[in-house]
C-alpha cells in the first residue's frame, strides 16, 4: 500500500497571474500560437509538480543585501521548455503561495519587494 499523497492548497497571486497571461500572449503575438499553449501546459505541469512537491525545489537565493526577502523562504520551480521560473512559498504547512513568475536574467529581488498585492 502506497502512502497518501500529502495535499497542499495553492494560493496564485495577482501578480503571478498577470505575469502569466503577459507571457503568454507576448508568446503568442511574438511566435504563434502553438508556442504560447505550450508555455501555458508547461506552467500547469510545474504547479502541478509544486503542488505536490514544494519541498522538492530549491530556496531562492536573493544574494546579499535582501535578509527581509531571504525571510520569506522562497523557492523556486524552472520551467521546463522556457527561461522562466516560478517563484513560492509554502506557509503554515499546507497552503502553497504562488507569488511570480520571471524570465531569467531579470532583477528579481528588486521587483518582489517593489511589488505589493
């Protein structure tokens, strides 16, 4: 007999969100439309996997001079197929708290603490 799968609720931001449907409609509008539904399938498989895996991915490092982002013990979920990763934290044991989801390469220390849902 196999052992239950521990189930966590999952909390999407506005700000993921809007980062999601930004992303895909510039995917859609900057190569087509099969391209941007398989950024959209990539998105759900990686919630997916958060969801019933958050402590399998890594801590978010925000480097030095972010300690009040390093509180929040992110962590981070690359997408499989595109540069983009999702950022969360799971709070309280149970509730998982999709917070962005960034290309690489961006400052994204600077952007969670700017931003305020």
């Amino acid at each position: 007999m196999s052992l239950p799968e521990r189930m966590f609720k999952m909390q999407k931001s506005a700000l993921f969100m809007r980062q999601w449907r930004h992303d895909a409609q510039n995917y859609k509008k900057r190569a087509g439309w099969p391209l941007a539904e398989h950024f959209i399938v990539a998105v759900e498989e990686a919630l997916s996997f958060i969801s019933q895996n958050p402590y399998a991915c890594a801590l978010y490092d925000a480097g030095e001079g972010y300690e009040d982002l390093q509180a929040h013990k992110f962590r981070k979920w690359n997408l499989r197929g595109f540069p983009h990763l999702i950022l969360f934290r799971v709070n309280d044991k149970s509730t998982i708290f999709i917070e962005a989801l960034y290309a690489h390469k961006m400052n994204i220390p600077a952007r969670l603490v700017g931003e305020k849902e």
